[in-house]
C-alpha cells in the first residue's frame, strides 16, 4: 500500500497547532506579575519567535543532512550516543508531547467553565481519548481533522486581535506602559524566568521535523512549512499580547490564567463566553497536534529499543497506533501530577533542556551538508540560540528550584532505564 504523504500545507499546520495553545492564553498573567512595561513583555514575545525561527532554520538543516523521522532522538543518538537520543525521547513521551496535551485539555475545561459547566478533570480526560480516537485510523483522516480544527484555530486568532484592535479600552487605567522601566526590567531574574514561559509557547516550531518520512517532497516543504508557521505565530502572539494588555488591568491580569476572558469580557461583556468557547475549540488542534508528532517520535525510539519495541507496531495504514494511546494514557495521569502552574514550570524547563542538546548538534554538520545558508555564518544561529537557552536555563534553575529539581529528576529517571534497557538486550 503507498503511504499517503502530507503536502506543506498540512505541515504548516501541524506547527501552527503545536504551536499555538495554552501558552499564549495562560502565561502573560505570570509575566505581568514581575514585568509591568509593555515593552518588556512584547519583548519575550519578539525573543521567543526569533530563537524559533532560528530553530526553525538549524531543524531544516538537521532534517536534511539525516532524512529520517524521529527529530531530537535521531540527531542526538547519531551525533552523540544512543544515551542523549534515548533521553530525548523520554522526556518527550512524559513531558515534551504528553504534558502540553495534558495542560491543553486542562485549559480547555478551564475556558468552558464561564458557561457554568463546571468542568474539571473529567472533561479533560474525554476529550483526550476522543481526539486520540480520530488519530488511531489513517493518515488521511488526521490530516482532515488537524487542517479543519487548524484553520478555525487561524480564523480565530485573526478574528481575535482584530476586536481588539477596533475596540477602544474600557479599563482605566489599563496594562499599557511605555514608560522607560523596561531598560531596568531586562537586567531582573523575572524576565529570564518569563522567558521560559514564552519559549513554551513556541514549543512545537521543530514539529514537522518530526515526521520527514510522511512529507511530500520533504527537502522544499518541510523549510517551507516550518518558516510559514513560525512568522505567522510570532505575529500573532505579539499582536495577542498586546491586545490583552491593551484591555486588561495589571491588578486583574496579574496571576490569572485565564488572561483572554479577562481582557475580552472588558469588550464584549457577557458575550465574551463565545470567545472562550472558541480558545478551547482551538485548542483541540494542539491536542490533535502533539499526539500526532509525539507518536511518531516515539515510534522510531520504539523501533530501536527493546523496552519500548511494544510500541512500534503500525495498523494497516501506517498508523503507531499503540504509541498514540501510550501518549494519551500518560498525559491523564499527568492531569492527576500537579496544578496547572507546576506542570508548565517544570515541562518549560526540562523542554529548554532538551532544545539546547538537540540544537548543539547543529555544530556537527559539515559546511558542504548545508542546504539554505551555505557559509560559516550558519554556526552563528546555533550560538545565539544556545547563549539564550544557557541564560533562561540557569535563571529557571535559580528562580523555581522545586520544579526544575522535580524536571531534573524525570531526565535523571530516564539514564537509569537507559542502562536497565540496554542490560535487558544484551540478555
């Protein structure tokens, strides 16, 4: 049977899913907290879009020089040692894939709640087993499902910062300030800190890398696919911000969750449930989008380790079924590990980890492998986007001990199954 394979339209759209989702709707309340100059914040948005364009730039390259899907576990076992591939993929079934699904399906409920439902766990839990249902069939039926919840996703955000920009602020005073503050708000530990937040928010810019093997032409699509969806959401999460901050004041922003009723029930009043009802609609995308790529990845860990080899058996049509529901079932169980705040700090932190080992191994391709910038200058991006990666990783560690330790332990977990693994193979 020939596989069906997805055009540069559909991969877009898999960034853009994985993208946009609870970031860019949950964190600025935890931003605003520490960092009150709007100058300050629309910075960590701009900070965060570049280093993911750069990823996006170092990921096409990666793609390109091995050809085979499978993302960080395949440029971190054949750059380094089956070790870093093997943690790659690790902190990826728990915390690179399951846990925004788990913090996605989260939000959701939290989002409904405005119509009075109520909705807590349960609903989470239902609407992962229902999205991982759609993705357990066929190649084709998730690309329909994943472009249709995708372009509403789109819609929306454009229809979003397009109310507010036409409505003029009701709240006085609001978050707005250009005041000069933001030269002294750089140097605090709390802009480092954000930083991680918003980095999250762009987790999923490396995502079609992921699955190369299942994109058409994959050498033109995949760069293309990957640069489209990183500057539409960069714009969009800038504009996003600057909305909310633009009809939401600091007291009631500050700490919150759920920023865009705030800011939008300033506007639209009791109208603003449908704006609610649209950010959990939307955010089925990201749940679709992060079980699909997640499986795949963890499908070629599968295909080269005996204690995950369960896990790579395909349906008829290509489909890592049993890695999909393994995903599903452990993002529940995530539901159950901790508040909303704890899950994201720590799946933040232990995710930057894993970027700055997958990113370094850019320095490994030879100047002749390289397919768009061809010249030395390349080696610059991986620089820049390692100092970051250093920089927010060190101030997360400081700043948020409990959840980086708590990240920590989970790779640390991972090195002892590592050597269980292998010793069980050699038996």
């Amino acid at each position: 049977m020939t596989q069906h394979k997805i055009g540069w339209k559909t991969a877009a759209a898999l960034v853009v899913s994985n993208m946009i989702g609870t970031g860019v709707f949950t964190s600025l309340g935890y931003q605003i907290s520490d960092l009150k100059n709007t100058q300050t914040i629309l910075l960590l948005w701009v900070i965060g879009g570049f280093l993911a364009l750069i990823g996006a730039f170092i990921y096409s390259e990666l793609a390109s020089k091995f050809k085979q899907s499978g993302g960080d576990y395949i440029y971190l076992s054949r750059t380094y040692h089956p070790l870093f591939g093997y943690l790659s993929s690790w902190i990826s079934l728990f915390v690179g894939f399951s846990a925004p699904i788990s913090l996605a399906a989260l939000a959701m409920s939290k989002y409904l709640n405005i119509f009075g439902f109520n909705l807590g766990r349960e609903f989470a839990i239902a609407m992962i087993l229902i999205v991982a249902i759609f993705q357990s069939f066929s190649i084709n039926l998730s690309s329909r499902f994943q472009n249709v919840f995708t372009i509403l996703k789109v819609v929306f955000i454009i229809v979003l910062i397009g109310i507010g920009f036409y409505f003029v602020p009701e709240v006085s005073p609001n978050a707005i300030n250009f005041g000069s503050s933001w030269t002294n708000e750089l140097m605090l530990p709390a802009f480092a800190t954000s930083l991680v937040y918003v980095t999250f928010a762009y987790t999923g810019w490396n995502s079609a890398s992921y699955i190369i093997e299942e994109i058409n032409q994959p050498k033109k699509n995949l760069p293309k696919a990957l640069f489209i969806g990183v500057i539409f959401v960069t714009l969009s999460y800038v504009l996003i911000n600057f909305v909310l901050l633009k009809h939401g004041s600091v007291d009631a922003l500050s700490g919150k969750e759920d920023v865009a009723n705030i800011s939008f029930s300033n506007i639209l009043g009791a109208n603003v449930k449908w704006v609610s009802c649209f950010i959990a609609l939307q955010l089925i995308a990201t749940i679709s989008g992060y079980l699909w790529i997640g499986s795949r990845l963890t499908q070629a860990t599968a295909k080269e380790n005996k204690l995950w080899s369960f896990m790579a058996k395909e349906n008829k049509n290509r489909i890592p079924v049993r890695a999909i529901w393994v995903h599903a079932i452990i993002s529940i169980l995530l539901i159950f590990s901790g508040d909303f705040e704890v899950i994201f700090t720590y799946t933040s932190f232990v995710l930057q980890i894993l970027a700055t080992l997958a990113i370094s191994t850019a320095f490994f391709i030879k100047k002749d492998q390289l397919t768009i910038i061809k010249s030395r200058f390349f080696y610059i991006l991986p620089t820049i986007f390692l100092a970051f990666s250093l920089y927010i990783c060190y101030f997360v560690l400081i700043q948020k001990p409990k959840e980086s330790l708590f990240g920590l332990g989970i790779i640390a977990l991972g090195i002892v199954i590592f050597f269980f693994d292998k010793n069980t193979s050699k038996k």
